[in-house]
C-alpha cells in the first residue's frame, strides 16, 4: 500500500503531541472520494480534540480514537474515486468540511494528511479563484456563518446585526453574509481588526478592548455571537424587543430575562454540506465572498500552527499548506 505524510497524535496535550508520521494512504470506500490534500484548514475544534475535549464536560465529550490526525476543512485535487461516485472524476479541484460533526468516528477528521478520503457529497468545486490554501479557509467558518444566517436564522433584508467575535473564522463571513442580505453590521473586535473589518464591508467597528459594547449600542435585531462565554448576558441592553441572539459558542445568556425581554435563540452544530459548499463556492466566484488569511504553516509545523491559535486574537484563518504551490499559479498566494 503507498504511503503518504499525516500529522498524527498519540496521546492528548500541549501542540507538541503533533508530529508528522508516515502512514498508508487511505483508500476510498464506496461513494467516497481520494482527494490529493494541497492545503488544510484549522478550526477550534481541532485544538479542543487535541485537548481532549477538555472544554467540555464529561458526561458529553467525545471519544477519540488515538492515533489521530485531526483536520476537517481540505482543498485539493481528486486523486480517486470510490464505487458510486458520479459526480468527480480523477483531477477535480474540490474544497469541503470532511465528516463533521463525527469527530468521534474512527479515524477522525483526517484533514492534516497529504491525502484523505472524503463523502463525495460533502465536496464541491474549488472556485477557480481562489489559491488551495485560500479555500482551505472556507469550509467549516464559511458553512458556520451561511447555515446561521441562512438556515437557523433566516436572515430578512435590512436587519441591523451585530457580529461579535466579527474578525475570526466565523465572524468574517458572518459579517458578509448579513451584508449581502442588506444588513446594518456592526462588527464587535479588538482594535487592531478594524481596517480588515471596514473593507469588509462593516458599517460600524466598536472594539471591546476600549468601549462598553452594552453601553454604547441599542435596537439590534439580530446578535451572532461568535465569542460567549459567563458574561454573555450583558449583550441583553443591546437587543431590541423581540430580537434574536445566536450563539455560535456557549454562553451565558440569562434565558429567563431574555424571554421576559421577547429576546428568543437560534442556533445550531455546523454540518457537511456539499451543496452549500458550492454555493459558497459561488459567492466567491462572484466576488461578493472574501477570505482573511491570518497566517500560513507547512504541513510539518502543525503544532506551531496550534501554537499561533492558542494566542488567539484570530483575523480571519490558519491554514496548512501541504503541497508545494507551482511558481505563477494561483495556489502559490
Ligand atoms: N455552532 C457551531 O457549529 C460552531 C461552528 C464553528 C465554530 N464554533 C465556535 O465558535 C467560536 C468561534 O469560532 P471561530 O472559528 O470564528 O474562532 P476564531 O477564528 O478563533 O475567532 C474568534 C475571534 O473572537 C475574537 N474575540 C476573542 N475574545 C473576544 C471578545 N471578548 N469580544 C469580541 N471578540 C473576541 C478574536 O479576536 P480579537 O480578540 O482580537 O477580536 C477572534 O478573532 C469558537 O468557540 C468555536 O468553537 C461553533
């Protein structure tokens, strides 16, 4: 059997449980596809896996199975197909979040690995674009952010929203997304993302290391909080009668003075979904769709990569490059 690179743990703990490893290239089993990994994107939970789910309480966390190789968001190139695939054939440029939420599941997600397999209908095409490591960015925050405003909240035009957690993963396509729904956007970040968020398209940037947010805004119809947390009720004065909080993280949210206030919830797990994918994939294509790129490490230097993430102050993504870019093309960005 060939064998490729991953990156594998064998135990949970610090970023130094990440090591690269040579493996067997896994084979694609029916309605699966071989995708040829050329970048992987990083997300919170691939840090909480390499935790051990730490962050959540016992009686719910999942079981990983160990050796793991964690990584759900990939872009790359179509290697092979399983039995039943009709949709892609060998060379497709695809992108897609890989079995999630199934982190549980043997082997995991598999993303940080120079191939994976993938449900051929989490996938779609790669908009021609953007580089590997610039769609390795979307899947998983770019999904987040459309089935919050799409799916759970359903988003009407001219809402005034405020995006808080609005320069991360989640946050940066949250703020677009309300915006091509003709929203009012206030996006809620510490001071060094406001140019980022203005040229998204941001209407108004308040930065919660200077401003009381609860003191400073009021009549928000939709609150998409990307941050929660204990003090997650002192958004409450912001909302008007009636509005909407979406909590993308736990959070503290007082639920009883928010129903007295007619202040109801949506929200719900991101999942795979290879139709919004595309369509995703075509928001880009029509340039109403951008990406930030916080920053950019090679496959081997995976626990550096966890190492920038547990810094936080996130702008945008964290995203493994795993095979090399040609000089000139797109990918090479
Ligand atoms: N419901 C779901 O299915 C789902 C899906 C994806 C993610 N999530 C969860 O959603 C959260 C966000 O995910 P992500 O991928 O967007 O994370 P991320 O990329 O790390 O972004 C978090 C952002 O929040 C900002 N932030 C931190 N503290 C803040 C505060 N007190 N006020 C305002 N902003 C603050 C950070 O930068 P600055 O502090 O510099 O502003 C950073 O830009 C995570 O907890 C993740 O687990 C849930």
């Amino acid at each position: 059997m060939p064998a490729m690179k991953a990156v594998r743990m064998h135990r949970t703990g610090e970023p130094g449980v990440l090591a690269v490893e040579e493996v067997p290239r896994p084979e694609p089993g029916t309605g699966d596809v071989l995708v040829r990994v050329h970048a992987a994107g990083l997300n919170p939970p691939d840090w909480y896996a390499r935790k051990g789910f730490s962050n959540i309480p016992e009686a719910l966390r999942p079981t990983l199975p160990l050796p793991y190789t964690p990584g759900t968001d990939i872009s790359g190139v179509v290697a092979a197909v399983g039995h039943g695939v009709t949709p892609w054939q060998e060379g497709d440029e695809v992108f897609g979040l890989v079995r999630f939420p199934s982190l549980e599941m043997e082997n995991g997600g598999r993303g940080y690995a120079e191939y994976t397999t993938s449900p051929a209908s989490q996938l779609a095409r790669k908009p021609a674009g953007l580089s590997h490591v610039e769609a390795a960015a979307v899947p998983m925050a770019g999904l987040t952010a459309y089935q919050y405003v799409f799916d759970h909240i359903k988003l009407d035009e001219g809402r005034r929203v405020l995006v808080n957690g609005a320069a991360g993963g989640v946050g940066h396509f949250a703020v677009q997304l309300a915006k091509s729904q003709g929203a009012y956007v206030i996006g809620v970040a510490s001071g060094r993302h406001e140019t980022f968020l203005r040229e998204l398209g941001v209407d108004e940037f308040l930065d919660y290391t200077t401003t009381r947010v609860e003191d400073e805004v009021r009549d928000v119809d939709v609150l998409i909080d990307c941050v929660g947390g204990p003090d997650a009720h002192r958004f409450l004065p912001v909302l008007r009668p009636g509005g909407v909080i979406s909590p993308v993280f736990h959070g503290d949210y007082h639920r009883e003075r928010a129903a007295e206030l007619g202040i109801t919830f949506r929200s719900g797990q991101v999942h795979s979904d290879g139709e919004q994918m595309a369509e995703l994939g075509r928001l880009f294509e029509e340039g109403r769709l951008r990406v930030g790129i916080d920053s950019v490490f090679p496959l081997a230097e995976a626990a550096k990569a966890h190492e920038r993430a547990e810094r936080g102050h996130i702008q945008g993504k964290i995203v493994l490059r795993v095979a090399p870019d040609q000089i000139g093309s797109p990918a090479s960005r």
